[in-house]
C-alpha cells in the first residue's frame, strides 16, 4: 500500500493555556506553532506528496496549508470530518488541571476503551472512524497513484495516537503509552500483509528517503539495511516526547 505521513498540527494557545480545545471554533495556531508546521513542512519538502488530507479544524487546515506551501507541485487538499477531534462533549474547552480531578479522568488514562465523555462521544468511537478513515484513503491513493505514493494525513493528538494503536495491533487501552507531539510526524506504511510503523513522533530528521521507497513488503528478518540518510540529514528519532504536551490528552 502507500504511505502515510500522520502529522499533528502546530502547537495553539489553548495548548500552553491547558485547555481541552476539543472542536472549539476559532483555535489557531500560536507563534511556536506556526514555526513548528513549517519545520515539518522543510522535513516533508523533498517528498512529492499526491496529496494532504486534513480535519476540518482550523489548526489542522493552518498546518496542512503550511506543508503544501513547501511543495513543489500542487498536491490537492481535502478535509474529511472523520480526521477531526474528539468529541470531548461537556469536557470541552475546560482546563485539564480541572478536568484531572474528575473520576472519568483516570478511566481516560487507565482503560480508554471504557471512556465515553459527557455528551460527547467514546475513544473507541473515535478510534474506529479515524482508523477507517486513514485505511480507505490509504487503498484509494494506492489504486489513483500505486504503492509508491505518499500522502499526508493532518489531525489531532489523540486520534493520531489511537490511529498507531491500530496499526501497531495495540489494544486502546495501551494508547496512552504513545506520545504525539505538536507538528510531529509519524510514518506509517500499509502493507499488504501488516501496517509498517516506520516511525512515530519524529521532530527532525531526513524523510527525503521516502521519495524513492519502494512498497511495503515481508519484514526483513534480522532487521534488514534500513534507508540512506541524506548527507548532512540527522537519523529520523521515534518516540520523542514533548514536553509541552498535556499528560494524557491532546487537543
């Protein structure tokens, strides 16, 4: 199958404040977060994307604008509802030292496939959609411009996080052990017989490999040779962490 950049947007104001920003209108991109979707827009410049596909919400839009700003071509750009936030309901636009107090908190970072929010909707609800979501334009770049293509996915933490979950075979109840950054980018490549996580949670590093990767195949038993790196280029690190992330849930 193709191969999919899942990239969270830039950091906002609601993100330094510790509000739960939800589906909240009107939440832009801050100062650091415009620098932040550039800078992954500079690591994604030298991969021809066939196309951005992004949440309606305006950080998401701001950020996907950013990284087609860096393009050479004119990738199209779509939004589809199913990449939005979670529908965190009556928890929406709240201050998550608020919302740390409430007993639905630790079934959040305990069990999440257990966590339904007040007048809002599940993280197993939310999971299903993106992940469906993810899959069907995964197959539909595939079949419009074969395996070789990359395409970008713009969202939100949580849904990334539980976006990997799947593709790693991670119960939901484990999501919480991922980290997802702001303006991060995690690689993810659906082969035929499993997803190949490339990477998560990358901050810096040369992507210019993807241009010329070939399709995902069988696991290389031993681990294989890997890819190039660019001259110059540092090694894509996985699994980074940001500190400026709240603990737990990511708007």
């Amino acid at each position: 199958m193709a191969t999919v950049l899942l990239v969270r947007h830039g950091r906002t104001s609601a993100n330094t404040a510790g509000v739960l920003a939800g589906r909240a209108a009107g939440v832009r991109l801050d100062d650091v977060g415009r620098r932040q979707a550039e800078r992954a827009a500079e690591r994604i410049a030298a991969v021809p994307l066939v196309g951005v596909v992004s949440s309606p919400l305006e950080r998401c839009r701001q950020t996907a604008r950013a990284l087609l700003e860096r393009q050479t071509g004119s990738p199209p750009l779509t939004t589809d509802r199913a990449l939005t936030e979670c529908d965190y309901g009556e928890w929406q636009g709240r201050a998550l030292a608020d919302l740390a107090g409430e007993a639905l908190w630790s079934v959040v970072q305990n069990q999440p496939s257990a966590a339904v929010f007040p007048g809002g909707e599940s993280l197993g609800a939310m999971q299903a959609r993106a992940v469906a979501a993810v899959r069907r334009h995964d197959a539909a770049v595939e079949a419009e411009h074969g395996p070789r293509a990359v395409w970008v996915a713009v969202s939100h933490g949580d849904v990334i996080k539980a976006v990997l979950a799947d593709a790693l075979g991670m119960h939901l109840d484990l999501f919480q052990r991922l980290s997802v950054g702001p303006a991060s980018v995690s690689v993810v490549r659906y082969g035929p017989a499993r997803p190949d996580v490339v990477a998560t949670n990358t901050e810096a590093g040369d992507l210019s490999w993807l241009a010329s990767a070939g399709p995902a195949t069988d696991a290389p038993v031993g681990g294989g040779a890997g890819h190039e790196v660019a001259d110059g280029a540092d090694a894509v690190p996985a699994d980074r962490t940001d500190a400026g992330a709240s603990a737990g849930i990511r708007s």
